[in-house]
C-alpha cells in the first residue's frame, strides 16, 4: 500500500499565527488519513530509517519548522534534479 506524507502549510500558518499546535503533517492512504507532529518511517522489519518532525517551538537555525531526519549509517540520500524545474 501507497502512503504519502502530506505537510499541510495552512495549518502551520494558522499554528504560528493563533499559538496553537494542530498536527501539521497528514499520512494518506487510499482508506484513510492520520494527522500527527512527527511521521518515522521505518523499514518493515521496524529499522528506523526517518523521521519527518514539526518542531514549532524550536524550530531551525535556518527557520525551518518542519524538516526530515535520517540516521546516515543506516540511509543515505540520493538528490536528482529535473531539468526545466525551478533549481533554485
């Protein structure tokens, strides 16, 4: 089964500008959705491999509130760039 992890900008919005601390993040499937602050996502035999984390209170240097994690002795990322896409 297909899950997407959907980071719902409105809600961070609506959380910095009311002081409140809806979950952000929203992992779809084609039954359901689940709200929630951190998604970790793990291999099938329960390794962690990630971790998607909104992090309102103490957000990054560079002002990012909600960012990925990887432990890279497990992972290790691949980046691709398309041509004709906005690199900036």
């Amino acid at each position: 089964m297909k899950k997407i992890i959907h980071v719902n900008q409105h809600v961070i919005r609506r959380n910095t500008k009311h002081g409140t601390d809806e979950p952000v993040l929203t992992v779809k499937t084609y039954k359901e959705n689940n709200y929630a602050h951190e998604a970790i996502i793990k291999t099938k035999d329960g390794v962690e491999l990630a971790k998607v984390i909104y992090s309102p209170h103490k957000p990054l240097s560079c002002g990012a509130r909600v960012w990925v994690e990887l432990d890279t002795d497990t992972t290790d990322v691949d980046l691709i760039v398309r041509e004709g896409e906005n690199n900036d």
